[in-house]
C-alpha cells in the first residue's frame, strides 16, 4: 500500500469576496448604531449648544438692561445733585426778594441752565419764581401736578421725582424736587427743576438707536406709560399693548412685586423679554427681542453643524463598512471554500484564507476534515479495489441486490449465469428466474428464513441467459443486520453436478432426506474406509515417517448434541425442529466442507470428521461451532429461541481400529459435556473411554 501524501495547497491567494448575509446584517446593525449614536450626539450637542446660546443671550440682554438702569439712574442722581447745588444757593433773604432770587436762577447760578424749567416756592406754597427756559412765567401757567410735586416736597421735607407731567410728547416732562432749609434744618421753601422726556439730561432719542427690528429698548413707568421707545408714536402709550412686553407687565403687576434694580428675563415663545428697574423713579428698562430673529444665526449654524455632522457619520459610516468588509474577508473566503467542498471540489484545489483567530481555527479544522476526506477516499479506492478483486477472483459468486435489483454482480456469479457483468448490473433480480411464480416463492421462503434466522440459506434454481436451469446454494444476509431494506449480500455455489447426483438412486441411500447430509449408514461406511486407509498407511514405515514430518495429526471425530432441541419442538412445533435441524446442518456442512466431512446420526445428533487434523485444530474448530450455534437465535411465531450443543471430542489414534469404538468414545465425551453443564467441548483418547453406564448408539 502507498502512503497518502497530502498534495500541497496552491500559494496564489483567494480573491476579493463580497461577504455573506449574516456579516451583511452585522454590517447593517453596525452602520444603524453608528448612524443612530451619531444622530443622537449631534442633537444632544445642538441642544446643549442652543440651551448655552440661550442662557449666554439671556445674561448678555439681563445685563445690558441691568446697566441701563444703572445709567438712567446715574442721570437722575446727577439731575438731583445739580437742583442740590442750586437749593444750596438760595439764601432766606432771597426767598422774600423775588427780584434777587430772578437774576440768581438767571444770570447768578450756571446750573440753572441744566433743567429745561425752574420753580421756587416758600414754605407757605406761594411761588416766588416760574423760569421756563430762561423766562419768566406766570404762576397761573404751572401745571397741576407740578404744583402737587411742591406740595408733597413741602409737605414730606424729601426730594423726590415726579411722575411724568403729561402733555404732548414733545413737552412731556419730569419734575425733580429738593427741599429749601435754614440753619435749622426747618423747611422754608423748595426749589424744582424740570427736564424734558427727551432731553439730553434725561432719554435723548439716541439711547435707543440703532433701531433694530428685532429688538426693542423701551422704558416705562411702574404704571405703564411709554417714556422712551425707538418708534416715537409709541411714546407716553402703554406698554400692556406692546408684543411680548404686555404679558411680562401683567404678570408683574399681579405679582404685586416692588422695582427692583435686579433685571429678569422671561424666555417666551416668539420673544426674550428682559426686565431691570429704577426704585427712585420707579422706571423700569425693557429690552424686547425676537427670538427667532436672535436664534437665526445660531440656528444656521446648527443647521452647517448637522451637515457637517452627516458628513462625519456617512465618512464614518462607510470606514465602518469598508473595515467590517476587509475584516470579513478572511470569513467570506472561507465560507466559498467550503462551499467549494460541498460542491464536491477536491481539497487539494482549494485555497483556504490565512488568518488567525476563530477563522484560523475554521480553516485547521476545514482542512483536516480535507485531509482526512482525502485519506478516507484513498481507503475506500483500494476497498473498492480490494473489493473488486474478491468479485473478480472469488471461487464461489457473489450478489449484492436492494430492493429487488441487482446493484453488484461477481464475476463467478456472472459465469455461472450466463451474462455479463454489464448485462445484469442495474437490472431487476427477476430475470434471473424462469417464472414470476418461482420469483414469489422464493421470496416468501427468503421472508421466512431472514424472519426465523435473519439469513437464508439454501438451494435454489436459476435460468441462464440460454434458458437452461442452473443450480446453486444460495446463503444471503442483510448488509445490515435484520434490515433488508439496506440490502442483501448473496454468496452463489454452483450446485447443478451435486443436484444430478442426488437423482440418482443410490444418493438416497445415504443421505438424510431432511438435512441432505450423510445418514448413519454413509457415516459407517466412510468411517470405516476411513480408518481402513489409516491402519494401512500406519503399517508402511516410510508413508507414516512422511506423515508425521508433515505435522499431519491422527484426525478427530465431534460428537455433537443439541441442547433445549425439544424445547423448539414442543412450544414451536416439529416444522420448526425440522428447520433447525437444516440450518444446523448447512452451518456444519459450510465450516468443514475444506477440511472434513459432516454427518446426521439421528434426532438431535450429528457427527464431524476431520482427517488429518490436529487435536489442537480441531478443538478450535469445536469452539468455534459451539460458538457459531449459539449466537444463533431462531425465531419462531413470534418468539426467539436460544440453543447450545454439546460436543464430544475424540481423536482417531491407532488405538480405535473400528467404527463403534469411535463412537463410543465420542459418545462418552459428549456425555460429559452434557454432564458438565452443557454447552461446551469435552475431549477423550480412546483409552478413556471406559464403561459409564451410556451404551454406544445402536448396533453398527
């Protein structure tokens, strides 16, 4: 035999393979989830990115109203330090003089010239002195309110800032007064300065410029009335009716919270209202926005950031892709390489990918199942081989059939035949049967046997190809054990001379009609032709010396006995010990016909005789029929039986020189392997056999 050789594999590597489903579907849940995190961040940064945006504008707009609150109030203080600085220049004498206290708010004070209008009045409330921009007036022409601001200065001994003196917008004004005292600390009298709403001094037009239309500056009394706001007409309105302020004010007032210098903001849904108040005057400063107008920029630049992160997730994306594809390869060119295999591709042709981990380990295993593929093809060619050289050489012939067909047909079973072997192989078993009727009746009779048996054994007549009838012991057994259907192996002797034989007349005489071996009196017969050659080969010097220089032994005789025979006979019924008897007799005559001869003494009895054969030979012959009976198992209707025989051994030496001294002693040995328990050999030389009390079978 040639030991198998693994063919080398072919060094050119695998090509680009485009993977499989399952790394396609990874590949996919891989994409989403990157896809899916990369959404997810985006929005969650843009969110946190508008939220910062909001929070930084809302501290940028809190603060801005916050610091014009504090400018605005700066300008009032300023307002009232200058009316302090004039109050300090009045002197008692000048408040019974009107004429001195005229040419001192005139010509006498420069700070007189900050307020648009000057009043003074005595402690009594009499007016001494109504300047309006640097002329005298009438006391009739001071309004109302102007007249109560004195009043409540007198009265309280505070300065204090009036409310708005209402009037066009253009002479809308604030009234600013400071208490007039003596060296005692007694109020004499109180001096007022008026500023216009838009003067300089106060809320020039320019403080809300530049005007934006997103954004609204807009100052405001506690009570609601517009003192500043970019678009004029809006001036000394209410400021309920402006858009996004309105609902802050409200909300404020029921609130009933007081002016505070703190600004608050209010984020809504179309506005970014930011509020700070002035406790002297009781002024608030607003700052109204649009919020989209103020989140436009920043919404173009989440818009550029979400195209810019789209980018990143599909750049990402397709690396993703193109790593998962690179990184599959090595599994998609193992997954074609196997396919390769399970297309029936020879190992040896295939490349297998190079890599390391699981896929490394797949391709060891792969190609170990190749080698080992290879190595079981180059075993099954030289079965096969093998197998074809015993169909082909084979002294008896052999058939295999399944389901009625013939699949292998042996050289010698073709001879035999008649055909070839491509004439019968493939077609069915019928053709080789002269009817359809013997065609049924063997097959009951193999359906019975393999039943009873689970083989056949037994003659059967064949047509040839010319028509001619052929003979031949037919022994089948299933490829696999009690399982027909996997099919039948059949070994074909021909038997058509022994079959002439047996028409003639004197075959009957000496065989048994039920098991078609020797009867007794054939057995007497050549036993005692036997032991007659013996004694007279034993009486020539030079044939014995030869005999004995070829190890050739004296011969032995089995006796053998069935045991628990009538147990088949009694619970199955005669046909049953009939068809027991038969195999018995094809078993005996199929393991000594090349050595020796067999023969049916009676009942249960058979002899075997083996010429020429050791004492050692033939007790492994012995064993291995006592074996062989009983590992058979019959069955009959419905119940299995177990058998066993006993055997008596018994070697033909020169001592025995007649046929019923062999039997006897291969009688007495067989005695005692029944008395020693059944179903074993027992052996005895001539002089053991000594009178037991068992006579030999019958007269000879």
């Amino acid at each position: 035999m040639t030991p198998w050789a693994r063919t080398p594999a072919p060094t050119d590597s695998p090509g680009w393979r485009w993977p499989g489903s399952l790394v396609l579907r990874l590949m996919l849940v891989a994409l989403l989830a990157v896809a899916v995190s990369g959404a997810l961040s985006a929005w969650l940064a843009s969110l946190a990115s508008g939220r910062e945006s909001i929070r930084r504008l809302v501290g940028q707009q809190t603060e801005e109203v916050e610091v014009m609150a504090r400018l605005l109030a700066s300008k009032i203080e300023q307002s009232q330090k200058v009316l302090r600085t004039v109050a300090e220049g009045i002197t008692p004498d000048m408040l019974n003089s009107p004429s001195s206290l005229e040419w001192l708010l005139q010509q006498g004070l420069p700070a007189v010239q900050f307020f648009d209008s000057m009043q003074v009045a005595r402690h009594d409330g009499a007016l001494r002195v109504n300047l309006h921009s640097g002329r005298l007036e009438d006391a009739a022409n001071l309004d109302p309110s102007e007249r109560d601001a004195l009043r409540r200065t007198l009265t309280g001994g505070k300065p204090l800032v009036s409310e708005l003196v209402a009037g066009r917008t253009a002479e809308a004004r604030v009234m600013f007064t400071m208490p007039l005292r003596r060296e005692d600390g007694s109020v004499m009298g109180v001096v007022a300065g008026a500023l216009k709403l838009q003067s300089q001094g106060l809320l020039p037009p320019s403080m809300t410029l530049p005007a934006r239309d997103d954004s609204r500056l807009i100052v405001f009394t506690r009570d609601g009335t517009i003192l500043s706001h970019p678009d004029p007409l809006r001036i000394l309105g209410n400021v309920r009716d402006e858009t996004g302020l309105g609902p802050v004010y409200t909300g404020w007032l029921q609130q009933a919270q007081p002016v505070a210098g703190r600004g608050t903001t209010e984020v809504l849904p179309a506005h970014i209202v930011s509020m700070a108040g002035m406790p002297l005057p009781q002024w608030f400063v607003a700052r109204v926005s649009d919020a989209r107008a103020m989140l436009a920029p920043l919404e173009g630049a989440q818009r550029k950031a979400w195209w810019l992160a789209a980018a990143l997730i599909g750049a990402s994306m397709a690396l993703l892709a193109g790593l998962m594809v690179w990184m599959a390869q090595p599994l998609a060119q193992l997954c074609h390489s196997a396919l390769q295999l399970a297309r029936g591709q020879r190992g040896d042709g295939i490349v297998w990918p190079r890599a390391s981990g699981e896929v490394g380990a797949l391709v060891q295993v792969f190609e170990g199942q190749v080698q080992h593929s290879a190595q079981q093809r180059q075993q099954r060619d030289q079965l096969e081989g093998q197998f074809q050289a015993i169909l082909d050489n084979a002294s008896v012939g052999i058939v295999i059939t399944r389901q009625g067909i013939l699949e292998v047909v042996g050289r010698q079973a073709c001879q035999m035949l008649g055909y070839t072997t491509e004439e019968l192989q493939g077609r069915a078993a019928r053709t080789l049967y002269a009817s359809d009727e013997d065609y049924a009746r063997l097959g009951e009779r193999v359906q019975a046997d393999f039943a009873a048996h689970a083989a056949f054994d037994g003659d059967v007549c064949f047509m040839r190809k010319d028509g001619s009838p052929v003979w031949a012991r037919v022994q089948g057994r299933g490829v696999r054990v009690h399982d027909m259907a996997g099919g039948t192996v059949w070994i074909l002797e021909d038997l058509t001379a022994a079959r002439e034989a047996q028409q003639q007349q004197d075959w009957a005489a000496i065989h048994d009609p039920l098991t078609q071996l020797c009867n007794r009196e054939a057995f007497v017969q050549r036993m005692g032709v036997l032991l007659a050659e013996r004694s007279a080969r034993a009486r020539i010097p030079g044939i014995a010396a030869a005999d004995a220089a070829e190890g050739e032994g004296d011969g032995v005789m089995l006796f053998l006995d069935l045991d628990y025979f009538t147990v088949v006979n009694d619970v199955a019924g005669h046909d049953a010990g009939d068809d027991v008897l038969r195999h018995v007799a094809r078993l005996l005559e199929s393991q000594v016909r090349q050595i020796g001869w067999a023969a049916r003494l009676g009942g249960d009895e058979f002899a075997v005789v083996l010429p020429g054969c050791s004492l050692a030979r033939g007790q492994a012959l012995a064993e291995q029929l006592r074996a062989a009976v009983q590992a058979w198992e019959p069955s009959y209707q419905g119940r299995s039986f177990t058998l066993g025989v006993s055997i008596g051994l018994v070697v033909l030496d020169a001592s025995l020189q007649d046929v019923p001294s062999v039997l006897y002693a291969a009688d007495m040995a067989c005695y005692d392997a029944k008395r020693a328990g059944r179903n074993r050999v027992e052996t005895r030389h001539a002089d053991q056999a000594a009178a037991s009390g068992r006579m030999a079978l019958g007269p000879v």
